[in-house]
C-alpha cells in the first residue's frame, strides 16, 4: 500500500510555448502526459489549459473535455486550477468548477507574484470554498504565505468541512513574493497548520524544488512536482518531460522508505468517493 501521494503539475500558466516547446499545452499532450505520469507513480494531475495559441485559459468547453479526457485516459486525481494565470477574472476562476472536476486549487490569500499579483480576495476565497462544497469538488488548499496558514484556520472555522470530511493542503514555496523555499519554512508552515488538516504536500519552484521535496519528505508530508514549477533537472539541464521529475521523486520516496500512492489511494485519502 503506497503512502506517498504525488501530484503533478505539468504546464502551469507562465511558461510560454515558445520558450519551452517540451510544455504540455495542447489536450493531446496533456493526456499523453498524464498517462506517462500516472504511469510513474503519480495519483494527481492539477491541471491548467491552453488555447489554440497555447494562451493559459478557462474556457469552460475546454475545460469540460479536458477533465473528461483526463478520465477516460487515466485514474488519476483530476484537480483543476481555479488559480488559473494572474490575468484571469475571478468570475472565469469560480466557473472552473462548472467542469465537474474531482478537486479544484483554492488560494488561500493574495501574493505578490514576481512582477505580478496573484488576486486572492477574502470574499472570493470564501464564494470558491462555499461552491466547491456545494458541488460536491475537493479542494487543495494552497498557501504561498505563512500568514494563509491563519487563513484556513478562519475559513474552516467559518465555513467547516470540505466536501468529503478531509483537509489537504499543498504549500506552494519559493513564488518570488510568498515564503521561502527552504526546510525552516517548512518545519514553521506544517507546525502552524490547523489540527483538522488530513494531509499536506509540498512543491518548492525552481531551484528550491529539491530542497523542499525533501524536507516534505522528511517531516511526512507528499509533493507536488512538475513543469509549472521547476523547468530543469539541474543547472543547464532541461526538463524534457515531467515523467522525470515524478521519476525522480519516486526514487527520493524509495529511500525514504515511502511509496506511490495509486490514484484509488489518493481518492481515500482525500475523502472521495
Ligand atoms: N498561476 C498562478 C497565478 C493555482 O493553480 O491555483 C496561480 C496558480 C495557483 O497556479
Ligand atoms: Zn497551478
């Protein structure tokens, strides 16, 4: 029985095409992604979509079929993003769920976000949280700051349980702008978490990748890893597919003495049916 839930992130919203031709963007590569990856140990895929231009979108067609083309394709965990590009309305964000996805992202406040904001409104927070319940989506509560670790105490304490009874949190770490990528913000993030929390992974961007994939690791938590967070194996060397970078967190798992969850694992573990 595996122990160790990996999700992946295989496009993000930042990257170009043009800069990055080894990028997922179109529904075919999404899903052939997808497979390879759930192939190599992952049970999640958090999803962000392209247009014909290989342009981050929410458009909801598109996202229909790509949740239906991902379950078709594979057991995996279909979490779409509802963080989408920091260009995207948040009306557009909360009809993401309208595609009937197994688990949806929610920010849990705003971030500086490099040169940009990523716009995460109390009262959106709270409209998000209330849909997903209502239709029945799992949220990943996604905290890039350690004050949104106060921020989910309030939000559970205002609004309950999610759909499903559990609490999984994702801290995304290293977002020029949110907490640092490094084991000691960690160790403070996991210490502050509220007690109703079920599970929690971790992804570092780029170069703290490996520095808080083992920190997770060593405090018991799972990962996140993909081509929206981290484009290179090591310095110089890119990242051709994301199978190898869930690749290589299975190995960091093997000697660890933790082992892939399967996506029906992962289903239990974050309270769906
Ligand atoms: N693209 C970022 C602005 C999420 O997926 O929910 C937001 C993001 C978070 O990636
Ligand atoms: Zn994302």
């Amino acid at each position: 029985m595996g122990d160790l839930l990996i999700t992946v992130a295989p496009t993000g919203a930042e990257t170009t095409k043009a800069d990055c031709p080894q990028l997922p963007t179109t529904l075919e590569e999404l899903v052939d992604t997808a497979r390879r990856c759930e192939a190599a140990g992952a049970a999640m895929v958090h999803v962000h979509i392209r247009d014909d231009e290989h342009r981050p979108t929410l458009d909801p067609t598109r996202l229909r079929d790509t949740v239906q083309a991902l379950h078709e394709a594979t057991d995996l965990v279909v979490q779409l993003s509802t963080g989408g590009s920091v260009h995207d309305p948040l009306d557009a964000r909360l009809a993401v769920l309208d595609a009937e996805p197994d688990s949806c992202s929610l920010t849990m406040g705003t971030t500086n976000f490099g040169d940009d904001v990523f716009l995460n409104p109390w009262p959106f927070v709270c409209d998000l949280y209330q849909l997903s319940q209502e239709r029945g989506v799992v949220p990943e509560f996604e905290l890039f700051d350690l004050g949104q670790v106060a921020s989910l105490h309030r939000l559970l304490d205002r609004h309950g349980l999610p759909h499903g009874g559990r609490v999984h949190v994702d801290l995304v770490m290293g977002v020029p702008g949110g907490m640092p990528g490094t084991a000691d913000a960690l160790v403070a993030a996991v210490a502050a978490l509220p007690a109703a929390t079920t599970s929690w992974a971790a992804t570092g961007i780029g170069r703290s990748t490996l520095s808080v994939a083992l920190a997770s690791l060593s405090k018991g938590g799972h990962l996140r890893v993909g081509m929206e967070d981290v484009l290179t194996l090591a310095k110089g060397v890119p990242v051709e597919h994301n199978e190898q970078l869930v690749d290589r967190v299975v190995e960091l798992g093997r000697i660890a003495q933790r082992s892939p969850m399967t996506p029906a694992e992962a289903r239990t573990l974050l309270g769906m049916s």
